[in-house]
C-alpha cells in the first residue's frame, strides 16, 4: 500500500507538471536573487554614501540578506532602517575619526573593514552566550543587536564601539602579530568554556557571587570573561577595553584587585588589604605590551588614542551633570571613599582620613576603614565613617554616621553640621578621634561635579565633592 500510494502520488505530480504549461506559455518571470538587488534609493543610501563609501570605500548592508549572515541557519532579524544612520554615525565619529585624528584618512582607508552588514537582534549560541559583531578575514564584519540601540544611552554607544574596536584590533593583529611574549603572561587560564563566567553561576548571595565572578577573569589577569578564550581575543579584548572604557577605567580594575576571604577582603594587623598582586601585574603587563604594540608596530601613542575616543564618546553621549544624577531617589544616593581603592585624592582629604584613622587606633584600638557621603534627602547627607578592629583579619566591621543639614547656595552645597546630633552610640565613642574627618565637611561650601580634570577619562565612574573656597581640597569616589 505505502508503495502504490506513492506511486499514485508521483503520476498525479507528472501529470499536474504536464498539463501545466504548455508550448505557447511565457517563462518571463524573473528568478528571485539575480540580476541583483533592487529598490529605490532612500536619504539612508544617500547618507551611506557620502560617509562610507564615497570616502572609505566601506559598503553599508541594511536590507535583509540571511546570505550575510556567518551562521545563516541562526534566527536574526533585520535591523529597522530608522536607527541605520544613528548606528553608523556613532560609529564614525566615534571609532573612524578618532583614529584619522591621530593616524590619518589613508590609513583608515587601507585598514578598515570594507563591508558592514547589520541586523537587529543578537545571535544566540547554543552554549547560552549572544554575539554582537563577528568579521571575516578583516574585510567584512557584521554588527548585530541593534535594534536596541539609542545614540543617547552611553552604555549602548560603548557596547558598539567595544564592538568595532574589537574587530579592528583583530584586523591590526591580523597585519602585525602582537609579540608572542602577550599569550605567555596569563598561558595556562584560557578556557574554551569562557562562557560559563556569568554572574549568578557562583553563589545564591548577591555580594558573595559578585566577587567569585570578578575573581574568575580579572582575578585572573583577564580584563572580561570573553578574554579567557583564546590568546588572540585576549589581546583585542585589552585594546578595545583600553579605548572604549578609557584609562581611568582600566586602572580602576587594576587598583581593586585583593585577596578575598568570603564576602571580605584580607586584611594585615594594621587594616592594610592584601593585594592580588597576580592579577594586578598580568593586567599591567599586558596595558604595557598594548601600549609598545601600537606605538612600535603603528606608530601610534595609545594614550593619545584614547583621549580622542573618550572625547568622542562624550561629545556625541553627553553625561548628565553630577547633580542631575547623584541624590535622594536619583540614579546615585552615595558616594563612596575608600582611600585604599583609590589614587588622587587631595592632600588635604587625606591628612583628614589618616589622622582620623591614627587617633582612632591610638584611643581605642580600632582603624577607619572607609567612608561614604549618603544623600538621604533633599537637605541632609550622612557621613558614614565605617571602622573595624585591626587584629581581626576578616569581617564586616562596624559604621557610625553624622549628619549634615545642606544648604543650597547657587547650586553648590554648604554642609552643616548637625547640632545635637543624634543618639548613636557607635558615632557618639568614635566622634572625638575622627574630628578631622567630621571637621573637613563641617561648614564648608562644596561643588558637586565629575572629576574628570582630577583623574582624566573618569566621568561615570567617579563622582565628587571640591571645596568651593579651595580647589585643591577635594574628595571623591566610586557611586
């Protein structure tokens, strides 16, 4: 029966082809996918041209073709034309002309990707991970998620720019090799499971799983878990991370780098942190490699690189003010200070904190650990002075706060201290040895505002306090 019915089935499919057509039909129809695309020209087109190709000789791809795509079997969706030119526009401008800036158009002309393809959504891997941007032998590279793009969310702008100075760096690589002693600082870390560093895979405490994920790359002398793959991502990873994140970011990862114990860090009988010293040497001497790489191989000072791209980024996603974002049910309520996480904090600050800690220590045998300014509300911040015991070598330690009523005075903010304050015991036994602390933000006018001028590139990682009356006396630190 399964035979007859397929033989039934193969005359009636001959019959319907035969009696289908016959000598005086057409055939004009033409065969889907030759002779080429055709549409009409839109201003997106237009703009194209006169940005990539014209100039650069780089074909922009918008309109679906899954043939673009490296994986073609993957469910990817087009990209809606709408956000076309913004994508490409920050893209120029952003990692195209800070390179000119230093290097010149011919080189960008010579070296860059000559086709881009873009699409919506992400690429989704069997093994849980997305993929944003993949090229093809230097000449070809495909940007994908970006239907979610948004020329003004910072984020969004550098995740494309991470992106396109990735690809890029592998087109350098590609050219010049980086020297094999790179691969030789971190040899025996890479992993081919680099996909299974996430956050929530270590532990069911938020804090606790923070840091065991930290520790699995940057602890290891890896700048993001995608570093951990192989030693040619490593590199191009620590290029693109230098650039789109900037110094002050990268420096920032290195100057955090301890030895944990749990939930805390390990600390000596005097409250000094035990570095990773591991991870912070791999770190640097791949910066460094980085660094005579692109000079020696390019010519071109990394440094200088990246003040072009910082500058980019900001000028085309501009940060908000520090006081449109830091405050009482704003994105930032706290700042936090920890002189041991940081560098550059004022002289005057600094002698504040370390008296404080040495008379802290001398009455009562305890040592002043850190502090934080809380913006509790519209007219009040609190100095939370958090202070431990130096024998014990873990812990949570103990907090004490003070209160500051704000006065508004145009647009900077005079801190006065509270009087009475109120009951607390903790802040109550400290307040006699932490004076200088309490006394540095007593009756003082301050301006709150990045710090970028301080420590350059660290607009959005750092916020501050600079004394009005005295510029040199500032504080800042991490919200």
């Amino acid at each position: 029966m399964k035979k007859k019915f397929k033989n039934i089935f193969f005359l009636l499919l001959v019959s319907s082809l035969i009696f289908g057509c016959n000598d005086k039909d057409k055939l004009t129809s033409d065969i889907v996918g030759l002779g080429g695309d055709t549409w009409t020209k839109t201003e997106v087109d237009d703009w194209i041209g006169k940005n990539f190709t014209t100039p650069y000789n780089i074909e922009v791809k918008y309109k679906w073709d899954r043939s673009e795509l490296p994986e073609i079997y993957k469910n990817v969706i087009p990209v809606q034309e709408r956000l076309v030119i913004p994508v490409m526009d920050i893209i120029k401008k952003t990692w195209i002309e800070p390179y000119i800036a230093i290097k010149g158009e011919n080189f960008m002309k010579k070296y860059t990707q000559k086709q881009f393809f873009l699409a919506g959504s992400p690429s989704y891997n069997s093994n849980g991970t997305i993929t944003l941007g993949t090229a093809e032998a230097g000449r070809k590279i495909v940007l994908l998620d970006l239907n979610t793009f948004d020329p003004d969310n910072k984020p969004a702008v550098r995740q494309i720019l991470h992106t396109m100075h990735h690809e890029f760096g592998h087109v350098l690589n590609q050219n010049i090799a980086v020297t094999p002693d790179y691969q030789r600082i971190t040899p025996s870390d890479y992993t081919a499971t680099w996909f299974n560093i996430f956050r929530g895979a270590y532990s069911s405490t938020a804090a606790l799983d923070k840091i065991m994920y930290e520790a699995d790359f940057w602890g290891k002398g890896f700048v993001t878990p995608y570093a951990r793959s192989n030693k040619d991502d490593d590199f191009v990873e620590t290029l693109s991370t230098l650039l789109e994140g900037g110094d002050a970011y990268y420096n920032n990862i290195v100057n955090n780098l301890f030895v944990y114990e749990g939930q805390y860090i390990k600390r000596n009988g005097k409250g000094i942190y035990e570095q990773n010293t591991d991870a912070r040497n791999k770190l640097l001497k791949k910066k460094a490699i980085v660094t005579t790489y692109m000079k020696n191989e390019w010519g071109i000072t990394l440094s200088d690189l990246q003040i072009k791209t910082q500058e980019a980024i900001e000028a085309n996603s501009p940060t908000p003010a520090l006081s449109e974002l830091l405050g009482p049910q704003k994105t930032y309520s706290t700042i936090a200070v920890n002189p041991q996480k940081l560098s550059g904090l004022s002289a005057k600050f600094l002698t504040a904190f370390n008296t404080s800690n040495a008379t802290l220590q001398a009455n009562m045998g305890l040592y002043v650990d850190n502090i934080s300014l809380i913006f509790s509300t519209a007219n009040r911040v609190i100095l939370r002075v958090n202070f431990m015991d130096p024998t014990v070598a873990v812990g949570a330690g103990y907090n004490a706060d003070f209160n500051y009523t704000i006065t508004k005075i145009d647009g900077d903010l005079k801190l006065t201290y509270t009087n009475p304050q109120p009951t607390n015991a903790n802040a109550r036994a400290i307040e006699a040895s932490v004076l200088p602390i309490v006394n540095y933000f007593s009756n003082q006018t301050f301006t709150m505002r990045w710090v970028d001028d301080i420590i350059p590139q660290s607009k959005g990682i750092f916020g501050g306090l600079v004394n009005k009356n005295d510029p040199t006396s500032y504080v800042f630190g991490t919200l």
